[in-house]
C-alpha cells in the first residue's frame, strides 16, 4: 500500500513519511517508510491519501442510537431516560427481539468499520431492556464480528442496580444483588469461552453497567475476575452530576474514592467519561479524583461529542494529558465518526483551557491510536510498526471539501469527517474498499434500522414517567402539517 502520506510509528511516537509505504503479511505488519527492497504479490497506490492506522474506539455504540430521542427532550427522567416506579413494578421487558437485537449489532459494526474503526468495544443503552444484556445477544454479536473481519472486545453488561424517578420527581435506586451477580457469573463464563476466538480478532472484556448501577460486592468480584482473565474492565463513572451525588451520598466517598477504597482500579481499568471530578464546574468539592485515577494506571475514556451534547467536557484535555492521564477515545453515539468526534474535542478544549495552544491535532490523533491501544495494554495495535496488526485505514485527501493540505493530519482535524475513510484493512484482511463492504446492503439496513427505531419508540410511553402519550415525550422542532389520507 502506497499514499501521499503514511503515519508510520517508530521509537515510540507516529511519525509522517511523505510518499510512503505500507507492506503486510499473514496479518501483520513488515514494513513502513520509503523503497521496500522485497517482492509483493499486490501493490495499491491510493494517491493524494493519508495511510494510517485504525481507530481504536473504546466506548463504542453498538445498538440504535436513541440520542436523538433525548437531544432536545429534556430534563430526562420526564422523558423515558430513566424508568419509572411504575414500569418496573409492572414488570420491565425486553422491547427488542433476539433477532433484532443482532441486527443492530452487525449494523453498528458495519458502521464503525466506516469510520475507520478497527477496534471496538460495543457500549449500548440498557433503558429498553428487561435488565442487562444477555449472553444470548453477545453470542450472535461474536459471530457478526468474526463475519464482518472487526477487531471486537465482547462482553454483556450486567449491573446490581437500576435508577428509578418516583412520582414527586425523585430519582432512586432499585437494587436487585442476586441477578446481578448471576449476571456477572454468565459475562465471566463467556469470557473465558470466547476470549481469543475468531483468530483472536474476539476478545472478552467485563461490562459493570455504570457506577451508580453497581453493588460493591459486583465491583469487587468484577475486579477479581479481571485479574485472573487477564481482561480489560470498563465502567461508566464520572460522567453526571447526580452519579456523583448519588455515590457521595450513598458512600461518603465520591467515586474515583470509592473505586479505590474497594481496589477496584487498575491499569486494565477503562473509564468513561471523566467529565465531572472534584474540582470540575459541577463539583464544589475539593479532591484527588483524577490523581486517584492516574496513580493506579487506569485510562479515561474520553467521548466529547456525546459529551458536548449534554452540555459538559472534561476541562480539559490538555491539563489531563499534561498530569500524566492516559487517555483513550470513544465515539458513543451513532454515527461513529471518530474524526468528528477529534475535531469536537479539540474545540471543547481549546475553549475549556481558553487557549488555542492547550491542545494540537497529533495529540487527539494520538489518543485515538495509541491511547486507545494502551488502554487495551496492546502494543501491537494503534501503530504501524514492523510486527503490529495489519490494522490499516486510507483516508481521501482529495474530497472537495477538504480543502488545501499543508499537514494531513491537521487537515483532518479541520475539514475531514469519517466518511472521507475508503478502504479499511484489519488483521491484513480488506473489510472494506471504496466505501464498500462485502455482504452488506446500506440503504437496506437503513431501513431496517428505521422501522425498528419507530417500533422501540412506539414503547417509550410504557416506560415514561406518568405514561404521557409519545406527543408529549417526543418535541418537534416547528409544528407539523400533515397531509391528509387519500381515499
């Protein structure tokens, strides 16, 4: 593989190599730099092109997206994002099938590998589920991964805890221990069955749902069962307000203390989102949190689109990286354009730090990279380096909006987007070539994903507080005229 540019890796850091080239075999890495001296079976010049390596997305959407159904429906507890009373003691249910539950994890990794993401861990919403994930659902997930050539780190989500929003607007916590744990004891035996499998593009990590959802008896034994599989764990925590509180009020510790009372953190230790810490615009309390974080190896999981939506960011990313954070990138909502989600980051924190010089574009590239890569404890992914995963991605300089390239990488943080991503390889196996992936239908899978989307949408009155019909739940930007039925 040749292109106009190619970010190589070489001792320790990514480094441009202008008319470079890319050599592969049996799935990894050869070669990378200027006048390979060996035979090649194939050779493809992709031109005006930036060759780099893939994505590594560590909190990455793997359900339909129901952002859109909370963006401008607010506040959330009145709008179905937190369940009420009533519907769990009606009895909550699963309100998608088994059948759909697969498709939307093979449209969704069809959809990473769009983007040029070639390491995913599936996050998913557990508002319209009975409880947590199943094994069921991730066994069908394995085999969509393993078809679709993805790099996928697989585990259901399981939690001991669910919030609940009473009649008077208070929101709460339900606690159902034993089911958890049964739950955590199912995610440890599929661990251990499917860790490596598919030629090991399937790994297994653990899924505790969110702190505020976790018992600490399913944190600690979660941290037990990460240990001896040697796994990665991840866990929502630092990302709302009331999370925080809720734990401060319930522990007297704020979470990243709580974390570290319990040894729950560690270097295989994976943390979205960050944003809210002591010492942050939403926290009048002083504290250690990111230090805690940082002195016991674990990474945060930094998603500033999803973030910025909700109106928060972590302040920021420079001051983060700068106290020695490692930090790894997740895109979290659909689609997952991880270039859109840089190009976010950097903005929110140009503006947190009040300074256009507190962040450079190589540093969110990097995160995307070999962040993500670290986080994983994998040195063989996030780079191009002779002995790395042939985890490759071509990105089109030559679109009409990209405008004049001086330095690829900074155009790609100033005009580029991920449908710029043509060809993607991953294990050394073409997933993808001129925006094409074998077996999949685009526009069929669009609809499919539509009429699913109106059918869960269909349900939220069952589980919104005080069962408004969904005109109430559901805004509309300007008032709507229908036509008329014909006869």
């Amino acid at each position: 593989m040749a292109a106009r540019w190619v970010v190589g890796h070489k001792d320790g850091r990514h480094r441009l190599y202008e008319n470079g080239e890319v050599v592969f075999e049996d799935g990894r890495i050869v070669f990378v730099g200027h006048g390979f001296p060996g035979e090649v079976s194939r050779r493809v010049d992709y031109g005006n092109a930036l060759i780099g390596p893939g994505f590594v997305d560590c909190d990455a959407l793997s359900d339909l997206d129901t952002t859109i159904l909370g963006y401008d429906n607010q506040p959330a507890w009145k709008k179905g994002r937190v369940w009420p009373r009533s519907y769990l003691e009606a009895g909550p249910y699963e309100m998608y099938s088994r059948e759909e539950l697969a498709f939307q994890k093979k449209h969704a990794f069809a959809s990473l590998i769009r983007n040029g993401i070639t390491t995913a861990l599936p996050i998913a919403s557990l508002f319209y589920r009975a409880w947590g994930e199943t094994v069921q659902e991730f066994e069908d997930a394995a085999e969509a991964a393993a078809a679709l050539g993805i790099r996928a780190y697989l585990g259901p989500a399981y939690r001991t805890g669910n919030q609940l929003v009473e009649e008077d607007g208070r929101i709460v916590t339900h606690y159902d221990e034993a089911r958890g744990l049964a739950e955590l004891a199912a995610a440890i035996d599929f661990a251990k069955r499917h860790e490596g499998a598919a030629g090991g593009l399937i790994r297994a990590m653990l899924a505790p749902d969110r702190i505020e959802t976790s018992t600490a008896e399913l944190l600690r034994r979660t941290a037990a069962a990460s240990r001896e599989l040697g796994i990665p764990v991840r866990l929502h925590c630092c990302q709302s307000k009331i999370e925080y509180d809720l734990v401060l009020a319930q522990q007297g510790l704020s979470p990243p203390e709580w974390l570290e009372s319990l040894g729950f953190l560690n270097e295989r230790c994976l943390l979205p989102h960050g944003t809210v810490v002591s010492g942050s615009r939403l926290v009048d309390r002083p504290g250690r949190d990111l230090e805690i974080i940082r002195d016991s190896g674990a990474s945060i999981v930094h998603c500033p689109l999803v973030s910025g939506r909700h109106g928060n960011a972590i302040d920021h990313f420079g001051r983060y990286r700068a106290m020695g954070l490692n930090i790894a990138m997740g895109t979290d909502t659909s689609p997952p354009d991880m270039v859109t989600n840089l190009q976010v980051g950097m903005i929110l924190a140009r503006t947190m730090a009040g300074n256009a010089g507190a962040v450079r574009s190589e540093d969110y590239y990097d995160a995307a990279t070999i962040g993500g890569a670290d986080a994983l404890r994998r040195p063989d992914l996030g780079r191009l380096q002779p002995g790395a995963c042939a985890d490759i991605t071509v990105f089109e300089l030559d679109r009409p909006h990209s405008g004049q390239v001086i330095d690829p990488i900074q155009t790609m943080m100033l005009t580029g987007h991920g449908r710029d991503v043509s060809t993607v390889v991953i294990d050394g196996r073409f997933v993808m070539e001129n925006r094409i992936i074998p077996g999949i239908d685009e526009a069929a899978d669009n609809a499919r994903a539509q009429a699913q989307f109106e059918g869960l949408m269909a349900r939220y009155p069952e589980r919104t507080l005080g069962h408004p019909p969904m005109s109430e739940i559901f805004s509309s930007s300007y008032a709507i005229e229908r036509s008329e039925a014909i006869a």
